[in-house]
C-alpha cells in the first residue's frame, strides 16, 4: 500500500509561483510512474502532468504545457509540480496519483488527499 501526501498548496497571484511536492510512503515509488491532476469546483478531475519512473519521459496537459514542470527526487520518494506563470484557472485542488503515465483517472490506483491552489487576478 502506498500513502501519498500532498504539501505546498496555497494562495498566488496571477503570473506568480507555487511548487506542490508529493510525498509517499509505505512503498517505494521509485519504479511507478507518477502523475498529477487537478479537480475546480463543479469540473471534473482532470490530468495535469505525468512522469515516467526516472524522470526521462514527462507529458502535459495543453492547459499547462511551457508553465508547469512536473520532477522527481526518487531518493527521497517525492514528486513535484513546478507551477509558473499561474492563472485563474489553474484554481483547483490538486491530487498526485500513481502508479500511471495515462491521462486517465481511473488508471491510476493510489490518490493523495489532495492541496488547494487559489489564483486571484
């Protein structure tokens, strides 16, 4: 069983910074792929970023593509999403999941409790 722990969320304004980190425990996920996705309020849960288990192979969603960076620090059994140049719509809570590369939600088998990101204009 794998625990996911998602830290870093917080209040930005538009065009400014946040890094989300991803924390597990209880197994290693050090060979799964890890990806992120992100839930705003009456909208489905969609795919945000995904990484291959080291690192060579990252994917974006188009919303996010060129703003975001998604890395990982397998030594320390951690995920991380870079998030720049943030806009309103990137309001959302966001989840880390695993294992997956896929876009879709129901691939992956382990979720976090999700950290809220708020972007003012």
């Amino acid at each position: 069983q794998v625990q996911l722990v998602e830290s870093g969320g917080g209040t930005a304004q538009a065009g400014g910074s946040l890094r989300l980190s991803c924390a597990a425990s209880g197994r290693t996920i050090r060979y799964y792929a890890m990806g992120w996705f992100r839930q705003a309020p009456g909208k489905e849960r969609e795919f945000v970023a995904a990484i291959t288990w080291n690192g060579d192979n990252t994917y974006y969603a188009d919303s996010v593509k060129g703003r975001f960076t998604i890395s990982r620090d397998n030594a320390k059994n951690t995920v991380y999403l870079q998030m720049n140049s943030l806009r309103p719509e990137d309001t959302a809570v966001y989840y880390c999941a695993g294992p997956g590369i896929k876009t879709v939600v129901k691939d992956y088998e382990y979720w976090g409790q999700g950290t809220q990101v708020t972007v003012s204009s």
